[in-house]
C-alpha cells in the first residue's frame, strides 16, 4: 500500500492509503473521471418513464430527481449497490 502525508494537525504523520488516489496526485482527476463515469452510464440507462429530467453531474455532484417517490428510491438504489461495489461508505 502506498503512504502519504497527511496534513493536518502533524504535519509529519504518514497514513496508509488503502485504496484510490491521493488527491492533487498527477492523474488524479482523470481517474476520478473514469471512477465517476462508471455511476453515470449506470443512471443513463434508467428508463426516462422513471427519470423527471436526465441526471446532472457537476465535479462530484450528482443530482438525481425522479416523476415519484419510487423512481426516486429507484435511483437510490441503483447509486448504493454502486457505492458497494467500490467500497465507498
């Protein structure tokens, strides 16, 4: 695993990164985008009977709305079995 520097209240602690990619590392935003993409083609092939206006995505936020509750927690669900597969919490 690979060890960064933390900044922080010790400027000389080292972390152990578990997974991902230090931020402001070089590539960092490319992958983000290749990461990030994985979610939205995912949301892309919800069927629009579902969807109110298609998904909007702004750096890393995604703004999901729906035509009712159900579509809604549809999208929600669709988003955390994503989270899950990546590891995110």
């Amino acid at each position: 695993m690979d060890e960064i520097q933390t900044v922080g209240d010790d400027h000389n602690a080292v972390e152990q990164l578990g997974r991902g990619i230090p931020e402001g590392e070089p590539g960092s935003s490319t992958w983000f985008n290749i990461f990030i993409d994985t979610l939205l083609v995912l949301l892309t092939r919800v069927p629009s009977s579902v969807l109110y206006i298609p998904t909007n995505c702004f750096a890393d936020d995604v703004r999901l709305m729906a035509k009712e509750r159900v579509g809604l927690q549809y999208l929600l669900g669709i988003r955390t079995s994503w989270a899950q597969i990546y590891g995110i919490h």
